[in-house]
C-alpha cells in the first residue's frame, strides 16, 4: 500500500512540474463587427477580432510586455462546435509606442478545438497581447488560454 501512495505521489509531481501555464485575463472585441459574452466571441464580419492583453503598462508609451520566456507556444482551447475560421496574431511590446513589435501568427477553422501560434524565441520575454480575428463570421467558444513548451502544446493536442 505504502509503494502505492508513493508511486501516485511520484506520478501526480511529474505531472504538476510539466504542466502548461494557465493564463488568466478576458478578451475584448473592437469595432460592431466582433461581440465577446464572457467566453464566447462572435464574428458578424471577416477580420473583426477580439484581443487578449498581457502586458501591464503606467503609459501608453511604457508598456512592460509578460515574460513567457519559458514558453514556446501560447494556444487557445476551444468548445466543440468552434463555426468560425480564425488567425491568431501574437504581438510583442519591444519597447514600442503603439504597444506592438513583430507578431507571430497561427490559424484555425470551423470546427477545431485548438488554435496556437509558436512564439518568437527573441521577443518572448516582453509579449503584449494575442487576438482572435475572424476570417469569416461565426463563434466560437474559448475553454482556455495557454502558453508552454513544445512537448506541452503537443499533449494539449491529443
């Protein structure tokens, strides 16, 4: 019974050290073409989208971008029945007045449970925001937002 307990207490620790980081916020749409209800954003039109921040800032001109620098990847869990083509555009702050240097892209459509956009390996460390900007309308449905290693965007997928 005792090699059970520690067994189970080895397995859950190696699980809890290699776990994703949850990343906690809310999205906000811009312009009448993208509503966002709680965790559901709708698209009325192609490319209105919805953004994500992340960066704290005192002044538009000062923004301090989150450090992921221990992340590859930031994804975005979606519910079934995602009716909307997505692309999803991560930008860094890098010191920028207007909050936004380089992004990194990635894509999703109807149906998929999943969207992500791998992280630039030099601007990690100082990411402002993500968006979900339609490419066609629909809705979509967001269980959680994510940033982690390679191994770990590759076990969101299964």
């Amino acid at each position: 019974m005792k090699k059970i307990l520690l067994s189970l207490v080895a397995v859950l620790t190696s699980l809890c050290m290699n776990a994703a980081t949850e990343l906690y916020g809310s999205f906000s749409s811009w312009g009448a073409t993208c509503t966002v209800d709680g965790t559901t954003i709708s698209y009325s039109e192609a490319w209105a989208g919805a953004g994500y921040w992340l960066a704290t800032s005192s002044e538009e001109s000062d923004y301090i971008g989150r450090d992921l620098s221990s992340a590859e990847y930031i994804w975005v869990t979606l519910a079934k029945g995602n009716t909307a083509n997505v692309k999803m555009v991560i930008q860094y702050t890098a010191g920028c007045v207007d909050g936004a240097s380089g992004t990194s892209q990635g894509s999703c459509d109807a149906g998929d449970i999943i969207i992500a956009a791998k992280l630039d390996a030099d601007k990690k460390n100082d990411v402002s925001q993500f968006f979900l900007q339609g490419t066609t309308d629909g809705t979509l449905t967001v269980t959680g937002v994510y940033a982690g290693t390679e191994a770990e965007y590759q076990e969101a997928l299964k």
